[in-house]
C-alpha cells in the first residue's frame, strides 16, 4: 500500500512541474485545491487569483523558464496527505540575459475525492 501511495504521489508532482513548465496557469489550476495557500520568498498568495498572478508575473519576468525538482524527499505520505521537501531550480531568460537560480520547497498536496491536489507551496531562495 506504501509504495502505491509513494507511486501515486511522485507522479502528481511530476505532473505539476509538468503543468508550471507549460506557462499556461490554467493547467497548474487543474492541480490545484480550492484552499491552496502559497508562501513564496515576497509574498503569501491566499486565493486562486492571487496565485495565478504571481505565476503569471514569474513567467513574464523569466522568460521560456524551465522549472524542475531535485532531490526530492518525500517527508510524510498516507492515504490523506503527503509532503515533500526539494531543492527547486529555474532557467530562463532576464531582460536578454540568461538566468538561473534555485531555493528549497516544500509541497503538500492533500487527496480530495480520490484525487490528489497540491494545498500547500513554499519556497525560499538560496541565493
């Protein structure tokens, strides 16, 4: 049962890096729980506009950027909910210049009528 749950857990997360790295909000929204919260680096995001906009801003700001996880550690997994903690790197483009950055993660998603939704994104800069 463990490892079933851990299966079904690491591909919602590959498929949210999947839906952040298609740049269109409305695929991450699919992913999304109606109660997400998001704490990034600047700002707390606390409803779905708020989140789109800061994502939105983001992908404005880097352009064609590149999201991805690494080394992911899955911290708590049941049959209700389950946390990860990762290191987040980005590459994209700055006003023409190539860019690149990274920070740690923590994403909590939550299974809501047999489907697993992301809750909970936090992410500080390392650099």
């Amino acid at each position: 049962m463990e490892t079933l749950l851990l299966a079904e857990v690491e591909v919602m997360l590959e498929r949210y890096i999947a839906a952040t790295n298609t740049h269109d909000f409305s695929e991450v929204a699919k992913l999304l729980h109606e109660g997400a919260v998001y704490w990034f680096s600047d700002r707390t995001c606390t409803s779905r506009a708020e989140i789109q906009a800061y994502f939105e801003h983001a992908w404005n700001v880097v352009q064609d950027e590149v999201y991805s996880a690494l080394d992911v550690q899955w911290i708590a997994v049941d049959e209700h909910a389950a946390t990860c903690i990762y290191t987040y790197h980005y590459e994209g483009w700055i006003n023409g210049r190539q860019a690149s950055g990274k920070g740690r993660a923590t994403n909590v998603f939550v299974k809501q009528e047999g489907v697993w939704k992301l809750i909970h994104e936090h992410l500080s800069s390392l650099e």
